[in-house]
C-alpha cells in the first residue's frame, strides 16, 4: 500500500472498527491482479482509483481496457468489487456502510 489514497482508506477502515483487509491481495489462479484491499472470506474486494479528475491510468483506453478485464475476471470467480475514487472517499459513512452490509450479509466462504 503506497498511494495516499489506500492509506485514506485504511484510515477510514480502521476508525470504524471494521475487520482488517488483507492488502495487496492476488485473487485470480494464474494472472498477476491484485485487490487493493480484500476480505477474501467474504469474496469482497475494494479498489481505490486514483487519477479520475487528473487523466490517470484507470481514466485512459489502456488502463480503462485493463481495469475492465481484472474486475470481469473477478465477477466470474465472485468476487464483489466496490470501487472508490478521491470523491468517494470523502463520504466515510457512505463506504462503512456498503461494507458493513456485504460482510454481514454475505456468509463467509466455507
């Protein structure tokens, strides 16, 4: 975890109280992808995109195909995907809550 950004996250995660994710998580059998952060239990992953207002790498054709074969890739495996940008993350209640939810809600894996 480097960017500022994943470190807001963490942050937000840890004041509220929610379980730790595992970061940097390598989910897929055979390509290199990595989740941001990841409750592998519970099949949930959170991505944190940076650059959306500055023409980053998630926001250019390239990186855009990319980040579209990685989250397709993970929908197959199921795995839930949430994605926060710079905006996003602003709204802390609104991200401890949609966490709060899948992990209640969907039963951990076996």
């Amino acid at each position: 975890m480097t960017s500022k950004l994943e470190m807001r996250f963490a942050r937000i995660v840890d004041a509220a109280g929610l379980p730790l994710p595992v970061t940097e998580y390598r989910f897929h059998p055979t390509r290199r992808w990595r989740f941001d952060f990841a409750w592998p239990d519970h099949k949930l992953a959170v991505e944190v995109e940076g650059g959306a207002w500055t023409g980053g790498r998630h926001t250019r054709a390239s990186g855009f195909v990319a980040d579209c074969d990685k989250y397709n890739a993970a929908a197959i495996l199921g795995w839930r995907v949430l994605r926060y940008t710079t905006s996003h993350l602003r709204d802390e209640q609104l991200i401890i809550r949609q966490i709060q939810t899948i992990l209640k809600f969907v039963p951990p894996i076996a």
